[in-house]
C-alpha cells in the first residue's frame, strides 16, 4: 500500500477524545491517585471507555476536566462540589461559543431567510 494510502494511527493521538491513557498513567500525569479518577468518574463528571480487558482508559480531554477539578479539591472544594462547578463552567464555555456563533450570523427574517 502507498504511503499517502496507509491509515495514519497516529493521528489518533492528535484526537482529544481518543482514549490513549491508562489510569495509573492518567493519575499520573495530573498529580492525582486512580481513587481520585474513580470517584470524579461515580460522580459522573467524566466517564472513561474501557479496553477490550475492562480498564479504564482517559482521553486528553479528560484529563483537563479531571486536572480541573483536583485543582478546586486541592483548594478545599469538596470532590462533587467540584464536580458540579467543573460541569457548569463546561456548560457556561458551550453557551458563550454558541452564543458567539449565533451573533456572527447574518439576521433572518420572520420567514427564515437571510436578510440582504
């Protein structure tokens, strides 16, 4: 097969939703134990795919929501408060891009068609 043809398996490392990291490893690189990620993954604030063997595996992005919320545990929030503020900024962030989205739009009129 052609080089350009091959499919890149690396490029799911460049995914942030690819499930790359082990929970020993993920613990590891924001500084928390794996009781930290289970209990922030009961309280359903991420929510890990498991391997074919049944363990956990992190993505990029979970790692940034996890790392969030050690940092308010870290401050004295308790772990589902944090988790609940985690969750709102998340909500908060979505809103503001969607909100921000809807203003670049050309106006509509009544009908639905762009005004020109």
């Amino acid at each position: 097969m052609p080089p350009e043809t091959q499919p890149q398996h690396t490029d799911r490392f460049d995914d942030d939703d690819y499930p790359a990291y082990t929970m020993g490893r993920a613990a590891e690189m924001i500084g928390a134990t794996p009781g930290f990620l289970r209990a922030i993954g009961e309280a359903r604030l991420i929510s890990p795919l498991r391997s074919e063997g049944g363990h956990r595996r992190y993505s990029r992005y979970q790692l940034r929501v996890a790392a969030r919320a050690r940092e308010l545990v870290d401050g004295g929030t308790p772990i589902d408060a944090a988790c609940r503020i985690v969750i709102l900024e998340d909500q908060l962030e979505e809103a503001l891009r969607l909100n921000e989205e809807l203003r670049r739009r050309p106006a509509a009129d009544p009908d639905g068609a762009a005004a020109s």
